[in-house]
C-alpha cells in the first residue's frame, strides 16, 4: 500500500504509529522524474528499514537557471506507479509553500568549501538551495537513514558533511550509481538526450574507466587534458569540467595519492548537462 501525503501534519500522522513503536524510518529524497536508479535506492531502503517515505519536490531554490527549474520533468503519476511496484510505504508530495512557509529563505551554513568546486563553480548557489531543502525535508520526515546516490557525488559528500555539522541523528547511506547496459549513468536529465547523443553517451563512462589504468603515466593535469580531447572527439559532447579529486574534501589533487580519489566531471550536450564520477 503507497499512501501519498502532502503536507507535514499528514505525514506525521502517517508515520505517528511506526515512529512510537521504535520503527525503523527510511528516506528518499528525490524530484521526481523517477527512474531505476532512484528505485535501486528505495529498495536498499525497504531492505534495511521498516517504513521507507520517498518525497517528490522540484526544489525552486537550487536550480540557478529558470529555464532548467521550468523544463525540469514532472511526471508524478508514472513515478507513483514505479514506487507502489517497489512497495513504497509513504510519498510525501508537498506545496512549495509547505516546505517553504516564509518564502524562498536559504538556510546560512558554511559548507568548509565542498560547495566552491565543480558544480559549485558553474551552478552558483545551487547547494545552498539544496542544503536547505534537505534540511527541510529531513525535519518533516525525520528519518533514521536517509539513502542518496553516489552519482551526485559532491551532493552527497555536502549532505553528509551538513548533517555531521548539524548534529543531526541521521544515517546517511550512499548507493552505486546505477547504469545503463552501455555504462551511462541513469539520470532524470537523459531523456533530453537526442538519438545520436543518446549513442554515443557511453564515451563518458569509457573515458572515466580508461583513466584508472592511464594514471599510472600521466600526471592528473595530463590525465585532464587526455579527458577533455576523448570526450569532445566526436563534435557531440562538450566538456564542461573534469577534475581528479581527494574524494573526503573534493579538492583538486595535484598528483595521484594514495587515499580515496574520483574522477568528476560535467558534460553538455544541445540541451543538456550531465554529470558522472567514478572512484580511481
Ligand atoms: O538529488 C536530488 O534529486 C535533489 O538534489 C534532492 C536531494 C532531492 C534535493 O532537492
């Protein structure tokens, strides 16, 4: 049974039962648009929690671009299918007024620069929307674990860093980054693809598992300009960034260490962008 709710007062009457008999409570916040790599994450949810809620909210205050928020797809009744077959037990559905009372206000915190590089770069002001909704969001559903893709790598390493900072009680889970057959990651941004873009998609995923091998013998400056010429070789793809990162503080890394380290890049296309990171 998928019950759907809308606001903070149902969902709390919703979960009421569960939370005062010491249920375990599983989140998955998402926008919508769902595909399987959002319900690979809710069945990890449904296999470690009692009760899994998935929210639905296209977040006005972390899209830098009006034109993306607007063309950004909305596709509720199809995703309300997808999580009754994967045994959903709540979808919290709310008003941009019910997460936002008091107007678009964007939460003050320091995120210790994990939000200057990459996506920060060229979506100015997209974390701060997106920390302030994942606060928001965490507050209403209050959840034991909360579950986030390792696709949106940056994201994942702010949230965890938020809720660290916030002493907020909540477990944070990360997930593989679920492909397509040919390597590219699954993203609700993939059906703006066109035909021919759609194709030749997989050379991301191609260039960041060559880089394993290659940075043996080239210097990660190197590796990055090796990056760059691969994917932009068919005329089809441009290159927004790529950067090998430490992956705790996701600065640059200057030479190859022996700690955790990714590859993360962004990628356009005629009318799209899309982003991807591997593990080295
Ligand atoms: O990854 C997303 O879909 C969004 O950034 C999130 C975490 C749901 C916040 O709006």
């Amino acid at each position: 049974m998928l019950f759907t709710v809308y606001t903070r007062q149902q969902l709390l009457k919703c979960i009421q039962t569960a939370r005062s008999s010491g249920k375990k409570i599983g989140f998955v916040p998402t926008m919508g648009a769902l595909h399987q790599g959002h319900i690979a994450l809710i069945r990890q949810a449904k296999a470690s929690c009692d009760i899994v809620i998935c929210s639905i909210f296209v977040n006005p205050t972390q899209f830098n671009n009006p034109t993306d928020l607007e063309k950004y797809p909305r596709t509720v009744a199809a995703d309300r299918a997808l999580l009754y077959e994967a045994n959903c037990d709540v979808l919290f559905l709310p008003e941009v007024s019910e997460l936002y009372p008091d107007g678009l206000q964007l939460m003050p915190i320091n995120l210790n620069g994990l939000d200057t590089v990459m996506e920060g770069v060229f979506r100015p002001g997209h974390f701060a929307g997106m920390v302030t909704v994942v606060n928001h969001l965490f507050y209403a559903v209050m959840p034991d674990v909360a579950f986030f893709g390792e696709k949106d790598f940056q994201q994942l390493a702010i949230i965890k860093y938020m809720v660290n900072e916030l002493n907020l009680p909540i477990s944070i889970v990360a997930c593989a980054t679920i492909r397509e057959t040919d390597g590219l990651a699954m993203s609700s941004r993939n059906i703006h693809l066109t035909t021919e873009e759609r194709k030749q998609a997989s050379v991301i995923f191609k260039t960041m598992e060559a880089c394993s091998k290659l940075k043996s013998d080239k210097t990660p400056g190197q590796l990055k300009q090796w990056v760059k010429n691969e994917i932009e070789r068919s005329g089809i793809f441009g290159l927004e960034y790529v950067s090998f990162v430490d992956a705790a503080t996701l600065q640059p890394l200057q030479q190859w260490q022996l700690a955790p380290q990714r590859i993360c890049l962004a990628v356009t296309t005629s009318k799209t962008r899309l982003i991807d990171n591997m593990a080295l």
